[in-house]
C-alpha cells in the first residue's frame, strides 16, 4: 500500500539521510519544535526509503519534493491534515534542505522551486475555509429529505440513491466525521468506507477509522440517526456492507459492495446544492461541516468540541478556531473588567 508521509512511522533509521537529520535535530534549541520537526523528518525519510529508494540528502531532488508535495495534498484533501498543517510539514522539509546546503550536503535546496512546492494546498485563514452555518446544515439538510420525497412521486429520481444521499449528508452534517471517515478513498486501500458493522444506532455511535489510521469512537448525534435507521431498513444490509454503497444502473449495491469515494460525497453535495430551492454561497464541502459544527459547540464549549472533533489536545482545538477563541477570551476579558 502507497502510505502517505503523515501516516508513517517516525522511528530512526540507519543510513545518510536519518545521520543529516539526527545532526540537524543537534542544532534545533527548542525542545517542542525539535520533536515536531523529528516527527515530520523521520517519517519523510521512511517514505523516501521506502517509496522511493532514497536513503541519502544528495540523491533528493525537486521530482521527489514535489512528489511529497502532492502526498501531503491527498492527505489534506482525504481530510486527514489541514491545509496549514501541509504547508508546514514541507516547510520543515526545506528547512532541513536549506541546512544541508550551509552543511555541504547537497548543493542546493530542490524544495525551494516552484515544481516542487506546486502541489500544496493554497494558503486559507481561517476565514477562508469553508465553514458550514447553521442555515447552510438546515438547508442542505432539507434539501435532502426533499429529493427523498420526490423520489417517491417521481421516476426521473433514483428512490434508493435518494435515501443513501440523504443519509450521508445527515451523518456529516451531525457528527463531526471526516469524510474519509464515512466512505472510501480512492488511493487508500484501508479506507475503504464505513461498515455497518461499525455503527450502533441504538447507542447513536460509530467506530471510524480515525486520521492516526486506528478505529475511535465517533457520536450521531440525534438529528441523523433516522435519516441512517431509515436508509437501513431500506437496504437491509448485511454487517459487512458499505454504509455509502455505490450502486449500478439498477439501483442495487454491486458484489461485492465498494463504498462510494470522498469525490463522490463532494459531487453529492454539489448536485444537491445545485437542485436546492436555497441558495448557497458555493456549493459545500464535507469538511465544512466538521469545520461548522464544531466551530458552533467550541462556542459554548471547548472541550465539548476537543471530544466531538477528537482532538488529541485541546490546543489543536483552540489553534483550528482561533477566531472563535479570540473571541471567547475577550468577551471572558470584558466579564471580567465589565465586574470590577
């Protein structure tokens, strides 16, 4: 399996390139960006060993860069790193670069081209990522029971595909799930969609297979679980089929029973918010929805929306909602000096 840079195992190895950056790491004074930058080395050099037989700093060139360029832009595009995150992990790649080239290591920096770094998602602040509001979840929501009940008054829309979409789109709009938690990543064989076997809807939890790549414990929160208990007696499922089936001109899962891909879940919103009666500013993306829900409970509660979102810290939290926690403490600052 082509195992992307942020999911590899960041143990030393032995040979030239983990000798350059254990001599790096020497130099690096703070502790905590020492280990982060140890963290994303050591896993790029298990990927260039690896995936590309690259074992020593003179044998990387910008191809290679932009190829770990394009992997960190699949992860954020799967949902498993943001943006920002991307952008820093091969600006610690450049940086190392940059050191071997005052080191004599290499003669110069292959990261700092415009082939190499091309790949990488465009810089967004926090206000220019998507983030779904309350309206957006409300009317995308509706829009999709809507096509649920045309379908059943109209042949020109597919009955079982309505069910399957309504479902998906309640299941992002209400649980804080990446959706390359839910369905299927074309370049990834271990996510392979979520099976209902992995799902409880009398205890309104799921088991997804989380961004470290190991099964978490997610919530359904209320408003989805029956949109998801209806499209299950529809289907009547079997424990090891896909939740999101993709389904054949017939309107049956195909055998055996492939989930539908992350593109999918963007060309259903899409579609949907194209045929809505509501207009959107663009049309939303999966991951606004985690942006959305857990920027809304962040605002009552930060640690409500650590565990929601399944933030390993809370400082990931505060840092993916920095407008929101700016906000928060001065309005806790006005409080206080409002009382004096």
């Amino acid at each position: 399996m082509n195992r992307l840079p942020p999911e590899y195992d960041a143990t030393p190895g032995d040979d030239a390139l983990e000798a350059a950056i254990d001599k790096r790491l020497v130099d690096i004074d703070s502790g905590r960006y020492r280990t982060n930058v140890a963290s994303v080395l050591r896993k790029f050099a298990a990927w260039s060993r690896d995936q590309h037989g690259i074992t020593s700093p003179e044998h990387i060139d910008d191809d290679l860069c932009r190829q770990y360029a394009r992997d960190l832009a699949r992860a954020e595009d799967r949902d498993e790193i943001s943006p920002e995150t991307a952008r820093r992990y091969f600006a610690y790649l450049r940086s190392f670069l940059t050191w071997a080239v005052y080191e004599g290591l290499i003669q110069t920096n292959p990261a700092k081209t415009n082939h190499a770094e091309d790949p990488l998602p465009t810089d967004e602040t926090e206000s220019d990522q998507q983030y779904w509001t309350t309206r957006d979840r409300d009317a995308i929501c509706a829009t999709a029971t809507a096509r649920v009940d045309e379908a059943g008054e109209s042949e020109d829309i597919d009955r079982t595909a309505a069910y399957r979409n309504q479902a998906l789109v309640f299941l992002l709009a209400y649980s804080g799930a990446r959706s390359a938690e839910l369905v299927a990543v074309s370049d990834d064989e271990d996510r392979n969609g979520l099976r209902w076997r992995h799902v409880d809807l009398n205890a309104g939890t799921m088991q997804v297979f989380g961004k470290n790549r190991t099964r978490e414990s997610a919530p359904i929160l209320d408003d989805a679980i029956r949109p998801l208990r209806r499209w299950k007696q529809l289907r009547e499922p079997d424990d090891d089929e896909a939740v999101f089936p993709r389904l054949d001109n017939a309107a049956k899962a195909l055998e055996p029973t492939p989930s539908i891909t992350t593109q999918s879940a963007r060309n259903v919103l899409a579609d949907l918010c194209d045929w809505s009666e509501y207009d959107f500013e663009e049309p939303l993306k999966p991951h606004g929805a985690r942006r959305g829900l857990g920027r809304e409970i962040y605002r009552e509660n930060p640690q409500l929306a650590q565990d929601v979102l399944r933030h390993k810290s809370i400082e990931t939290t505060h840092e993916g909602y920095a407008q929101e926690a700016a906000k928060r403490t001065r309005d806790e600052a006005n409080d206080i000096i409002g009382s004096e």
